[in-house]
C-alpha cells in the first residue's frame, strides 16, 4: 500500500482522534485513535522518527557524539517539514477496504525498516469476534508530517492542559476547526 495522504482530526463528540489514510489507488483506511493510544504512540513514533533521519553514516561513525547524531536528525527532520504540504484539502476515497465505519484501535506495531520507514500495524481486538486490522509502511518524509499532525490533534484536543471534555464544549472557540492533512 502506498500512502497518498494522511488526515488527522479530533472529533470532539467521540473524543478521539480519526485518522484517514488514503492511498494512491484512492482507497482510504480509517482508524479511531483513543486518547491513550495517541499519547502513548507519540513518543515512540518521535523516537523511531529521529532515528530514520540520522544519516547511516552518522550512526557508523565512532567519533560523532549522540547529540551531534541527534541534531543531525532534527535538522533533516526539520528539512522534511519544510516540504511537506498541508495545504492541499483530503482527496475522498473511492473505495473503503475495510468499511465506512472507522477501526478502534487496540494494538500498534512499529517496526524500523532498512531503508528508514516504518512498518506500522494497526489492530481492532475487540472480543472474540474476527480481529480486524491493516499494516502500512510510511517513509521517512511521511513519519515527520505524520508526527507533526499528532502533536497538532493532541494540542487541539487539550488533551494535554488538563481541560476536561466538558468545559472544552462549553467555552466559545477562538477560531473555527481546523482540519490536519498532509499530501
């Protein structure tokens, strides 16, 4: 499966997060992301981030420090970012493999690649009906937009400050919802 774009948003009624990959034979994958998985995913995907963005030879290379490995890593990080476009609206889908109602996630798999993606499996472990799921490999330019939109659904979702859902909805918002995509 080759990815074509990724949206992440916050649906404040569920409270979680839905993510929509969508490919480039135009099927889209949905998945719900809970507030525990999300903030539990978020730290290893930065992790396995930097690590795909340390140059090989950064990594083989005794007399480089960790930090210079490390700033190494950013600054590609950083160059990814800059490329990416957030601009171009989510493309529907023609077909929805896995159905119209989104997957709740249960299970993630990360697993660094050789060539510096990440193969990524998504689990639904609900009960002791058929699991469903799917696996995705995303490259290393996509694992920098893929974190920048999670770190912007989980601000957005105060999911972070403390803000309980219910005073969230009642405070008037300072700007309309914004949607997350990366192209």
């Amino acid at each position: 499966m080759n990815i074509h774009q990724l949206s992440l948003n916050h649906d404040v009624l569920q409270d979680r997060l839905l993510l929509r990959i969508n490919t480039t034979a135009k099927e889209e994958l949905r998945i719900w992301l809970t507030r525990r998985l999300a903030l539990g995913l978020q730290p290893h995907l930065e992790r396995l981030g930097l690590e795909a963005m340390t140059p090989k030879a950064a990594m083989e290379t005794p007399v480089q420090t960790e930090q210079a490995r490390q700033m190494m890593a950013e600054f590609k990080q950083q160059e990814n970012l800059s490329k990416a476009d957030f601009a171009t609206p989510y493309a529907e889908a023609d077909s929805l493999p896995l159905g119209a109602e989104p997957l709740l996630i249960t299970d993630i798999q990360m697993s660094p690649q050789t060539d510096g993606s990440i193969l990524l499996g998504f689990q639904e472990k609900l009960g002791p009906a058929p699991h469903r799921g799917f696996q995705a490999r995303v490259k290393s330019d996509l694992i920098v937009g893929l974190q920048h939109l999670l770190r912007d659904a989980i601000a957005k979702a105060e999911w972070l400050s403390g803000t309980s859902p219910v005073q969230a909805k009642v405070e008037p918002a300072a700007e309309p919802p914004s949607r997350g995509y990366l192209n």
